[in-house]
C-alpha cells in the first residue's frame, strides 16, 4: 500500500501541474458564476436551477479532465521514459496502475470540491439576493455521485489508454459513457429502428458500466423520485469501486506484457 | 559463491507489425559474481540497453533463461535486489533531487525511518547535497546523471545495473562515478554497466563483454592478467633518423611523436636486431617491454 500511495501521490501532484485542470476549472468557475445571469431572465425555484446550472456544470468539467488525465496518465509516463525506474523497482504493474488512477480520481476529487466550493457559495449568494427563495436545494448528495462516475470514468480512461494509446483511449472513454449514461434510450432506439441489433447490444451494454444509475445530477427541477438513501448509496459506490477495480484489472492484463 | 545474475542462452527478437523481425540479442550467456563489475560493450544498436531490459523484466526474452539472485525476471523479489540506471535518466522534472530520493526510497522498500539518513548519504556521496532543494529540471546533464546513480543506490541493490552511467559527465564527474562503481563492488555488490568510454570502463571492470550485433563475441578478464596475455612488445627510442621508415618497410607499426619512435613489435625476438640499427644510427633506446593492451584494441579488433 505504501508503494501504491507514493505513486498516487506522485500522480496526484504531477496531475495538479497540469494546465487542463486549471483551465478546466476556470471554466467551471465562469459556468457556473454566468448562471447568475440566466436566473435574472427566468421564472421558478432560483436555487434549484443554480443547482442544477452549476451540477452539470461540473459534471461536464470532470467528466472532461477523468478523460484527459486518464488518457495520459501512463501514457505520457512511458513516453518520458520514467516508466523505466519506477517499474525496475520492486513495484508490480497492478499498483502502478492502482496508484496511477487513484493520483488521478484524488486530482479529479480536489477540482470537484474545488468547483462544488464555487456552486456553494453561488447558492448562498443566490439565496441572500433573492428573498423567498428556498434555504436548500438537494445537491450534495447528486454531487457525490458525481463522484462516483469519475472513479468508473478515470479507470476506464486508464484501460483504453493502455490499449489503444491516449488519443484514442479520450474517444472510446466518451463512447463508453454515452453508452453506459444512455442505455435504455439507446436499446429503445435500436428495437424501434434495427430490431436484429436489439440483443447483440444488450449483451454488450452487460460489459459498459451502468452510469444512468448513477446519474443523480439532471432534473433536480423536475424531479419527483426522491434522491437515494445513504445506504443505497453506500451500494452505488460499491458499485462504482468494483467497476473500477474491473477496469484496474483489465488494465493489469492489458500492461503486463507490454514492452517498455 | 552463488553468482547474483545468471544468463544462460537468451535472445530477444523484436516484432513490429509490418516490418520483418529484428533480432535484438542472440544466445547471450554469462553470469555475474557478487563483488564484480562487468562492462557491456557495444555500438549502437549492439543490444545492450535491449539486454539491461530483459534482465529488469521490462521487455520479455524469447529464448533461454534469467535469474536474479534465483529470481525470474520482473519478479518482486527479482526487482529487490537491482539498483538501476537507464540510458538517460528521465525523472520527474519538477520533484527535487531530495523529493526524488524519497520517492524511490519508498519504491524500493527503505524503511520509513531510514530514508532521510540513506538520502543524505547517497546524495553526498554524489556531491549534490548542496543542490539537493533544486528542481530536477535546473540540474546540469552531468547533475542527473549523478542522481540517476545515487538513486539506483537506495534500495541497497546486489546487482547494480547501469546503462551508460559516465555519459554526459565531465572528467571530475565520470572519476567520481567511476569511485563509486570500484566501492560498490568492493562492497559485494556485482555491477554491470554498459559505456562507450572504453578507458573509463577498463579501469572499472573485471570483466568486458563486447556485443557485436547482438552476440557476445568476447568475454575477457581486465584483471591483471589482461596486459601480460599480449605477446606485442613496445620499443621506445629517440635519435634515429631515417629509423621509422626503414620499421614502415619492415611491416612494423610505427608512431613518431616529436623524435620519440613508438616501434610494435609482434614478439620479443627482433629487438636485438633494432637495438643495433638503433645505436648505429646514433639513437637510443629508451624503454622496450611488453605492449600495454587497451580494451580498445579488441573491442576495435571485434569490429573491423
């Protein structure tokens, strides 16, 4: 664990030198402080589109560094050649691969609070400006999910990367997230237009990560299901952990005879 | 005595999609003792980075065997017992030279309470303790270099394997590095090292190996013996016009530097012969003994 944590660690500071993650969080930051603008032209709960505005917000932004910083993470170890000293150590390959996509969630975690701090603070500005407004809206624990997709987004970044080098690795991570985000309307889509591909693409959506559960961020608004319980979401970050450890295993076969 | 490195038969070819296959190294063998320092020699191309990487277990090898202290290669337990330095070491930019060392403490299994003692030694021994707060990234070629060296020290490695270690050094630095290897191995630890410097890597090694396109054409002891093993003999004399070129139509080799003849001579057996030529031609002789024998020449020898 001590070699996994130093190479995490060594991951998380390189990954907070890179400039993506504060351009990235500019833009977060600039999102979300713009939505200020939009409630001024808008009818309805303030907070909760505030809510809503910066949720995605963030999830956009993290989404976009998991997919970066994933993709990148060995990849531009190996082609630096510090792949080289780090693995002649007594240091298998599965906790590189551990500690390379732990420093990069622990990254990708420090920017969402960092971002999640911005939206807080908007909210309590939104609520001092506006009187009647509610005194909260439900978003810590859509917020926390967020979380979760990251740590399956970041693995599976890492895995793709290792299979197919990063340019590609950003392309197949995107796909796998819009498949794994848009399931069911995707299987619904394709029973109504090419009924022979229905089954097929079931069976190959068992291997995509279920993201739609763990979407708790759209249509705070509108919603009427109540958000998880703590235990529930306890179960959900299981689930996330395990996909996680899949694609970290994946990763491991993948890399194990790779030629450095 | 057990040896640390035992190579018996290895060979790697390379596959790359669309282009025929390159054999890297073909039935290398050899093993290293503890306490030993073998200089890989080779040009470019020659395998040895190709076999420093079998060895680490970064690359696979497709024929024969490796072990490590009777470890396969790319084994933990394997891994635990090698120090390395690649080619040009490429670390972490931004990390200091004492930010650098603890992070390869740690990967090496340095007990917690001993790192910050085993880093200022090593980071003395390579003269950078006063650099030790700078970024990697300000340290001169030669500065890396050295904390590429200390850094292949932390985990107080049996085989110590260093690619091109007194590259990009200057004399001081390559005689530091050069220090160092000599206490290592006197230390017990076998050292393998590869160097285009071949007078810097005689005065290192035991033992040479000289790889020729990826085969181990000769493995020759640099102990004592090496010198004496030349039946050659050296004449020096001085005074002796007209000599070189009566030596040049003899076969001879022959270097004239300022008046002073440096005659070669393929035995002992025609120095009677020049002695009296010499004397004739109002010269003298200056030293007459056996020819010193340089590295060089056979790894020339094994080229041409």
């Amino acid at each position: 664990m001590r070699r996994v944590t130093a190479i995490a660690l060594s991951t998380l500071r390189e990954a907070l030198r890179d400039r993506i993650l504060l351009t990235a969080l500019l833009f977060a930051v600039f999102i979300t402080l713009s939505n200020l603008l939009v409630i001024n032209f808008t009818l309805g709960d303030w907070t909760k589109m505030t809510v809503d505005l910066g949720l995605a917000a963030i999830n956009g932004v993290g989404l976009f560094i998991a997919m970066f910083l994933g993709s990148r993470a060995i990849t531009r170890e190996i082609a630096n050649h510090t792949v080289l000293t780090l693995l002649a150590r007594p240091l298998s390959r599965v906790e590189y691969i551990m500690g390379k996509v732990l420093g990069v969630f622990a990254a990708l975690i420090i920017n969402m609070l960092a971002m999640g701090a911005v939206l807080w603070l908007t909210i309590k500005w939104v609520q001092s400006l506006i009187v009647g407004t509610p005194p909260h809206a439900p978003w810590i624990k859509p917020f926390i999910y967020l979380g979760m997709e990251a740590l399956i987004i970041v693995s599976l970044a890492v895995l793709f990367s290792v299979l197919a080098g990063p340019a590609r690795a950003v392309a197949l991570t995107a796909l796998t997230y819009a498949m794994g985000y848009w399931k069911d309307a995707l299987l619904g889509a394709v029973e109504t237009a090419v009924p022979a591909l229905f089954w097929p693409l079931k069976v190959l959506l068992y291997a995509v990560p279920d993201l739609q559960s763990l979407n708790q961020t759209g249509e705070l608004m509108n919603r009427f299901d109540p958000l998880p319980s703590w235990s529930g979401m306890a179960a959900d970050a299981a689930y996330s952990v395990t996909c996680a450890l899949a694609a970290v295993a994946f990763t491991a076969l993948a890399f194990r005879k790779r030629e450095l | 005595m057990n040896p640390v490195l035992e190579i018996q038969g290895v060979s790697k070819v390379y596959h790359h999609p669309g282009k025929p296959p390159k054999q890297a190294i073909r039935n290398i063998s050899f093993s290293a003792q503890p306490g030993e320092a073998i200089a890989l020699l080779g040009h470019n191309g020659a395998g040895k980075s190709t076999l420093f990487r079998c060895i680490l277990g970064l690359h696979g090898h497709d024929g024969g065997t490796i072990r490590i202290g009777g470890h396969p290669p790319g084994s933990m337990a394997a891994q635990a017992l090698i120090g390395y330095l690649p080619e040009k070491p490429f670390f972490q930019e931004y990390l200091t030279g004492r930010e650098l060392m603890h992070f390869h403490a740690v990967l090496a299994g340095v007990p917690s309470a001993q790192i910050e003692a085993r880093t200022d030694e090593l980071l003395r021994r390579v003269e950078l303790h006063n650099d030790a707060g700078k970024p990697i990234r300000k340290y001169s070629k030669g500065m890396q270099q050295r904390i590429g060296v200390a850094q292949a020290l932390l985990g107080d490695p049996k085989l110590l394997i260093l690619d091109e270690p007194l590259s990009g050094l200057d004399p001081l630095g390559r005689n530091l590095v050069r220090n160092l290897i000599n206490e290592e191995r006197a230390k017990g630890r076998a050292v393998l090292f590869s160097s285009h410097v071949l007078a810097d890597a005689e005065r290192s090694c035991d033992r040479a190996l000289i790889l020729v396109r990826g085969e181990l054409r000769r493995d020759i002891s640099t102990g004592p013996a090496f010198a004496g093993l030349d039946p050659r003999r050296e004449l020096v004399a001085a005074g002796a016009p007209g000599l070189a070129d009566e030596v040049r139509r003899k076969g001879l080799g022959v270097e004239e530097t300022g008046g002073v003849l440096r005659i070669e001579l393929p035995g002992p057996e025609l120095f009677w012969d020049l002695k009296e030529r010499i004397t004739a031609l109002g010269g003298r002789v200056l030293s007459f003994g056996p020819r010193r024998r340089h590295l060089e020449d056979l790894y020339l020898a094994e080229h041409q």
